[in-house]
C-alpha cells in the first residue's frame, strides 16, 4: 500500500479529494506512477467580467505556457464555459466566482498572480490572495491601484477620458505589456463543443451572414435603430444572402419582431455553447462592441464592427474584417446612455454602408 509520505501533490493529476484520471483508468499510484508530471509554478488569473472581455484576455495564455511549460493555470471568471480548457494553449482549472472559490483561493498560495480586473471584487481578492509575483490591479487605500509599474498606463485611461482617446495600443498589447510581454498577434481561445451543436435550418448553398442586433440593456448608446436593422437585412436579402439574428435574451423582443418583419432567421434565446456553434456556422458577423464580437473574433469569422462611442484604437481584428462609425463625431465617449440632444450618432450610421462593407468581406470568401 501507499504512505501519506509517498503521495504527489506537486502532479498535475492530483485532484486531493477523489482518485486521479491514472488512478481511475489505470490503478497506478504515486509510488509506482509513469504518468507523473510535476507542477512547477502555479498562476491565478482573475478575470471575472465582461464576457467579451474574457474573451479577449485569453491570447494571454500563449506566452504563459511558452516561459512556464509546467505550470498549473487556474482561472477566476464569472463566465467558466468561455475560458478554454480543451484547446490549446488551455487554462488547467476554471473557478467561477463564489464564496466557495474565493475562500479556496484566499487559502492557497500562487507563484503569480495576474488580475485584470479593476472591480472592488477582484481587486480586493487580488490584494489578499498569496502570490510571489503580482501583476495588473490590487485594493489600496479603497481605491484599484497598479500593483506592477506595467500597469500604469492600462490604469490612468481607465480614469481620465483625455488619455483613453489619445491611446493607440489595442487591448491586447496592454495586457500582455502588464504582464511583461510583447504582442504578437496571438488569438483568442475558445473552444467549440460540437455536442452542443444543432442542425439549424440554414441554406447553406448561400453565404451567411450573422446580425448581432443588441448590446445588452446598459449600453444603450451602442444601438442601432430598428429601422436601420429592416433595411440592412432586406438589401442583404435581395443579394442572395442567408441572414441569421443573433443575440441573448436583451434581444429576444427586437430579433422576434425583425424575423416577423423581414423573414430573416432567428432561433431563438441559446445557451452559449449552442451560440457559439451558430455564430460559427456564419461567414459575416455584424455586431457592435459586444461579446458576439468577441467570439466572432475567435472563430476567424469576418467581422463588421459598428463602433461609436469607444476609441477604436482599442480593438483588433487581426486582419479579418473592419471597424465602421457614424457620419458624424461621437459625444457619448465611454458612456452607457446618449446625452447628445442634437442627435443619436449611431441613427448616422447608415444602413447604406453597413451593406457595403458587408458586400466588401463577402467578396473575400469563397463558399464551396
């Protein structure tokens, strides 16, 4: 039999409360195991929200995997499904954000610790948990504060309007400086579980392309007019186009209604990785900042991103599509509702050319 003395905690394998994968398929244990591996660092990244956000945080893993091969990557978020851990690079063990999981976490010890997030609740979490090494954000004095000279920067345009719109860097290249590293071009993570995938009656003869008609029920300054949505998908139509709606539950009322007016398909309110899987069946995305751009991203998909009040600087499409704006200057910058009388620049954001640029990323793809 086996002593206590003999018992690999450093594995990767152990899980300390139920028999490991060699255990169980295998019957080996620690004192007679070839399936050892030995953990030699273990990094915490708390990312809790956006989903979006997440998203776009997960390049990150690259070149954590590539400066620590052996090390175990645990992951704090209030979206587990939208954190890899089948594809690679992978995060090793996703936490989603509960008293439970921050108890564990506030009880175990880290080599690093990377948070990204400047809400009360990760930064306090982040200045309690015991790391070696501490990157991104902490709680000091009451206040999110910089914990590494790195995140400086990241931390003064998230407070001053003024240096967020005179900021080039996208957000990729902010985080990985935060961290100590240099961008280059890695993309998203996600992984697609095809259990979840349906047969949805789509024309697949015809090129696809996805509206995204929402942006959630906060940031209403991002939308576009109802009206603006029936010409787009009548134009994109009459050009033999097969027109999905996507969106979540904030979208259900709005996507009900433009498939009534206009024929164009929706499927109604989906799990995410259901969504995922039908976003990954369309050519062409259509989406404000939202996170169904952000899984468009990761899927390689064509994306027109309608942008008005955040610095576009901000987001990278890595080649693989283009950011569109109104006519006229936005005055809502950063700003959750329009406070702008003299007019909704997003209502300048014309049906006309969304259509053409849709037509431009069309062009690009060939339909087999």
């Amino acid at each position: 039999m086996i002593k206590l003395s003999e018992v690999k905690f450093d594995c990767r394998h152990f899980k300390g409360h139920i028999p490991c994968k060699p255990n169980k398929e295998h019957g080996v244990m620690c004192n007679d195991c070839g399936y050892y591996e030995k953990i030699k660092e273990k990094i915490l990244i708390i990312k809790l929200a956006a989903a979006g956000d997440v998203i776009r945080t997960t390049p990150l893993l690259y070149p954590l995997r590539k400066q620590y091969p052996n090390s175990k990557i645990y992951w704090l978020t209030y979206f587990p499904d939208l954190i890899p851990v089948k594809s690679i690079p992978n995060a090793d063990q996703v936490l989603k954000y509960s008293v439970q999981s921050v108890s564990y976490l506030e009880s175990s010890a880290f080599d690093i610790l990377i948070n990204l997030d400047k809400d009360i609740e990760a930064i306090s979490l982040a200045e309690k948990i015991n790391a070696k090494e501490k990157y991104g954000f902490i709680l000091k004095d009451g206040y999110c504060f910089p914990v590494n000279d790195s995140a400086r920067e990241k931390f003064l345009t998230g407070i001053f309007d003024n240096v967020s719109k005179v900021n080039e860097k996208n957000y990729m290249q902010e985080i990985f400086e935060i961290c100590g590293y240099r961008f280059e071009n890695e993309k998203y993570v996600l992984d697609i579980d095809k259990d979840y995938d349906r047969d949805f009656p789509i024309d697949k003869a015809k090129k696809v392309v996805g509206l995204n008609t929402g942006c959630g029920e906060r940031w209403t300054s991002r939308l576009w007019k109802d009206d603006h949505w029936i010409d787009l998908i009548r134009n994109l139509k009459d050009s033999g186009v097969e027109v999905i709606l996507l969106g979540g539950p904030s979208e259900h009322e709005r996507n009900s209604e433009l498939n009534r007016k206009t024929g164009a398909k929706y499927f109604g309110i989906l799990d995410i990785k259901t969504f995922v899987n039908l976003m990954d069946k369309c050519d062409v995305i259509v989406s404000q900042v939202t996170m169904s751009m952000h899984i468009a991203i990761a899927l390689n998909k064509k994306l027109i991103l309608m942008n008005n009040i955040f610095n576009p600087h901000e987001f990278y499409l890595y080649g693989n599509g283009e950011i569109i704006q109104p006519e006229r200057e936005c005055k809502c910058f950063f700003m959750p509702v329009c406070i702008n009388k003299e007019y909704k620049c997003m209502d300048l954001l014309s049906p006309v050319s969304v259509f053409e640029a849709c037509s431009r990323q069309l062009s690009r793809i060939n339909k087999k």
